[in-house]
C-alpha cells in the first residue's frame, strides 16, 4: 500500500494552491499525510494556531478530501469494511522474526506489521538488545522472515551503539554488516519537543527511507524526565497520546511495524503488577495505544518475555537469552517460579 501511496500528491486534489503551500510548510507533503491529521491540530499547525470556526471547517473538509482520494484509488480502506474483508487484510501484514524460534511461536510469527509492539522492562532487562537484534532480521527479505525493508530507529536514551548491530549481524554470518548498518537510519532525540516534531513529519520519512520498522527506544524516558510532579501529568499523557497515535495510524497506512520500549515502576500494592511489583510506565495512555504489551523480566542469565495484552495472543510467557548473535533460544529449563 505505502510504495504507491507516493504517487497520489497534494497537487492532484482540488485544494487551493495557497493552502497546499500552507500544508507543505507545515510539514504535510503527502496526501496520506494529509488524510491521517487530525483537523483541529491541522488547523494549529497550518493555519499559525489561529483557531476560528471556518479554519476548522475547511481543516476538516481538506482531511476528507484526502481521504477520499486515498479511499477512491484503492489505497485506504473504506469507513466500514466486513469482518471477512478485515480478516483477508490481515493476511497481507508482515511478520519479522526476532532471530529467536521461541519468541517467534510466542509471538505467532514475529513482530507485526500495522500495529504498534510495546517491549517494557527494566534497565539490562533487554530492550535495546531485542530492537538491535530486529535491525537486523528486518532487513532480510519477506521469504526469510524479514520485512525487506530499512530501519527508523529514533533513540531517546542515547544508548545507540551500531557496533552492536555490526556484532549481531557479524555473528549471524551476514558477510557484509557494513549493508546492514547503511540501511539504518538513526535519529538521536534530545528533548520531547524534538521527538514530537521527529513524529508529526515521520510519514515523510518512511517514504524517504523506505522504511519497514520504526523503533523508539524509548517513547517515554524524555518525558518522564521532563514532566516531573504530579501538576504536570495530565500534560504529558496528552502529549504522549498524540505521538502514539499518530505512530499507530503511521503504522496502519504504511503497513509498517512499530516498536516502542517503556520504562517500568514499582507498584508493590498493585495487585495486577507482576511478582517483583513492576509495570510499564505510562498509565493508560500506554496501554490503550499499544497492540501488543510485552514485559520483559531478567531471570539468572536469561530473560523471561510476557505478554500482558494482546487483542489475540493468550497471557502467555517464554524465555530467551542475550548473546554476541543476539535473540538466542535457551536450552529447556525447569521453571521453579523462584528466579524471579
Ligand atoms: N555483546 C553482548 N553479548 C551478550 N550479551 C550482551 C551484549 N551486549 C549486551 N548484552 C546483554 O544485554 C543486557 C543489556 O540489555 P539492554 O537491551 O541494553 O537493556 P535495556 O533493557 O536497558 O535496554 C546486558 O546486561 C547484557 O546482559
Ligand atoms: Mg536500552
């Protein structure tokens, strides 16, 4: 869908030059752009936040209009659809193996394609390791489990290390990691108004970059460390509800995988954390956002994934390890249900 998503431009709607300069200057270059706004923050962002009744009128009308077109030339889907015509969609989203057979039955074939994949855990716990790893595997072509695709890889922590990625794939047997590290297209985040502007222009980006995957790792560290005190909360899931929703939609369109690290918290008298009283960061914003919610946990040398909601994979867990390769599978083990 996304490849001749490309082809349908602003110029061809009926939109008046003026505003489509407008659009353009704000970003909006695309009519899938276009179409996935939101119109009172069109109205923000194109018409200099100068909110009157008609803006807004003609704000919406343009995102109808993309829509449209979008619906007309067989790129979008229609406002209603059967559940057979949904069930037949889903067979063209793409699955990415996390180079880890386990985790991959665990996850019904790997990471998905038009959906948003939440991975949270504590520090060491393997977050960045199983983004790195995808940055591999998503490169492989679709018949080997791969997304045949390049990687977005926005990183909010300053944890990025390619010559991790040079390791994976080095011990992966992949003769040229250097291809690898060229189809990776890394984006350094310094503060939440920068991951923010990254975000609102993303579309354009995966057009660029031909990108199959976008990481965050992570959606919430700046955030949490911006918007201290309990006066600032409600601001800050706002303005994190935005970013993910805009990720979801970017996701739907694009037939794109997206994965999202979070933090955890200790919650010891919440009932619903797991045994050692930890759950992901960021409320419900994160949770209603998010397709699929995979906690990790460190259990000895290896790792445990859960996962805690799916719209269809049953609360289920496995165990992995970290190598030089990677994802790797662990020998059978015998779970006492005291490592962790
Ligand atoms: N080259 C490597 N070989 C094997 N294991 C590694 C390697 N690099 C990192 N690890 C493992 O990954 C862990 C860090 O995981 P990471 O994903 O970076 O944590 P986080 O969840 O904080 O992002 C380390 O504690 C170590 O166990
Ligand atoms: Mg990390």
């Amino acid at each position: 869908m996304s490849q001749s998503a490309t082809k349908v431009r602003l110029e061809d709607l009926d939109i008046k030059p003026f505003l489509i300069t407008k659009l353009k200057m704000a970003g909006i270059e695309s009519v899938f752009d276009l179409a996935i706004s939101i119109p009172h923050q069109l109205v923000d962002v194109a018409c200099g936040g100068t909110l009157t009744e008609t803006d807004e009128h003609v704000a919406l009308e343009l995102v109808t209009k993309a829509k449209k077109a979008l619906v007309d030339s067989g790129l979008l889907f229609k406002d209603f659809s059967t559940a057979q015509e949904i069930l037949e969609r889903r067979k063209n989203l793409l699955k990415c193996s996390t180079g880890c057979s386990k985790l991959d039955s665990f996850l019904k074939g790997g990471i998905e394609t038009q959906a948003i994949t939440e991975i949270a855990g504590e520090f060491g716990s393997g977050k960045s390791q199983i983004c790195y790893t995808l940055c591999v595997t998503a490169n492989n072509p679709l018949d080997r489990n791969g997304l045949g695709g390049n990687v977005i890889f926005i990183d909010t922590e300053n944890t990025f290390r390619a010559e991790r990625i040079f390791q994976i794939a080095e011990h992966k047997g992949i003769r040229e990691p250097d291809e690898i590290l060229r189809k990776i297209y890394v984006c350094k985040i310094f503060n939440t108004s920068h991951l923010e502007v990254i975000i609102q222009n993303l579309g354009k980006s995966i057009e660029e970059y031909k990108a199959k995957l976008v990481m965050v790792d992570s959606i919430i560290a700046l955030h949490r460390a911006e918007f201290t005190g309990r006066g600032t909360l409600a601001e800050r899931q706002q303005r994190l509800n935005i970013i993910l929703h805009k990720l979801s939609r970017l996701a739907e369109v694009h037939n794109i995988a997206v994965v999202v690290t979070n933090q955890v918290q200790s919650q010891p008298d919440d009932f619903s954390a797991g045994r050692d009283g930890l759950r992901a960061t960021g409320g419900n914003v994160m949770g209603h956002a998010t397709t699929y919610r995979i906690l990790l946990r460190k259990a000895g040398k290896t790792r445990i994934a859960i996962m805690v909601d799916s719209p269809y994979h049953m609360y289920d867990q496995t165990r992995f390890s970290i190598t030089e390769a990677g994802l790797q599978d662990v020998e059978e083990y015998k779970d006492t249900g005291k490592e962790w």
